[in-house]
C-alpha cells in the first residue's frame, strides 16, 4: 500500500463496532485515528439509532471536539441550551467547565451518522454535569471517575 493510500479510509469500508450500555446509550463506531496514522487527533465515527445517545452530556477541561454530522437529523445540548442539528452542521466543542458541556442525541426515527475529530491530549479531565462525576484521564492507562462530593485535601493522608 502507497503511502497516500495509508492516509485515506471511506467511511463505507469501516467495520463498525457496537457498543451499548443501559437503555440511554448505544451506537456502532470506528476509531478512525489509528486507522490513518493519526498522531495528535483523534477520528470517530459514529452511528447512532433512533432514541439513542453515544456518550453522556460532558465537558472536556484539555480536549478540544469538532463534529461533522453526515446523516440524519438530531438534538445537540451544549450548556443550558438545546438545538436542531441535521447533515452538513458542523459542531465545535471547545475546552471549558458546564457551559462547553455537551451531548448529541438521536431524537429522530432514523439513524444519525457523524464525525468526531478531538486534540488528542496527554491527560484530560472531564466534567459530567447529570450525574455530578468527574473523569481523570492520562497516558499509560490512567482512568479514575469521581463523583464532585468526594473532594479530599491536598493533604489528606499525608501528615
């Protein structure tokens, strides 16, 4: 394979994944990123069904998220407002604290088919405004989910 053809996928070709969890969240998706090569962004796609979300309502305090909405029609939450979206829009979800939350939610009866494109930082925290959870992430595996009343001093257990 050439290497400009390393660097190319259509998104017809990709072998989607299924995930789902409870009755909220489920859609099929491929990490694109790996796919081309990609160093410091991230690639998803996502195929959302009807009634269905991919992720919960959350704002990231290091990464930065675009979104391409290929097909279909749906509601985006970002911070206290909600909006009509539909093929073509193109989403920019910078880094900041509940206004920058975000969610994109198949309210349609067809599905709904996006890009997600996000900086792809050595550590990140994110904020999940529903559930009051904080999320730490990092490198090498690092993953710790909190919720915002277990706060402990710098200190605590150290003197």
């Amino acid at each position: 394979m050439s290497a400009i053809d390393q660097r190319v996928v259509n998104i017809d070709g990709l072998k989607l994944e299924h995930f789902e969890k409870g009755d909220k969240f489920a859609c099929d998706f491929a990490r694109i990123g790996p796919l081309l090569g990609a160093k410091d962004l991230g690639y998803s796609y996502d195929v959302v069904q009807p009634g269905k979300r991919s992720c919960p309502y959350h704002s990231h305090r290091g990464e930065e998220e675009m979104f391409f909405i290929v097909r279909g029609t749906a509601t985006l939450r970002y911070g206290d407002e909600t909006r009509r979206i539909r093929a073509g829009d193109v989403i920019c979800c910078p880094t900041g604290g509940p206004e920058t939350a975000h969610q994109i939610i198949n309210d349609s009866d067809a599905e709904l088919a996006y890009l997600s494109i996000s900086t792809m930082m050595p550590a990140e925290i994110c904020e999940y405004p529903d559930s009051d959870k904080v999320g730490a992430f990092a490198k090498g595996g690092v993953r710790h989910m909190t919720r915002r009343e277990h706060h402990l001093d710098y200190w605590t257990d150290e003197v």
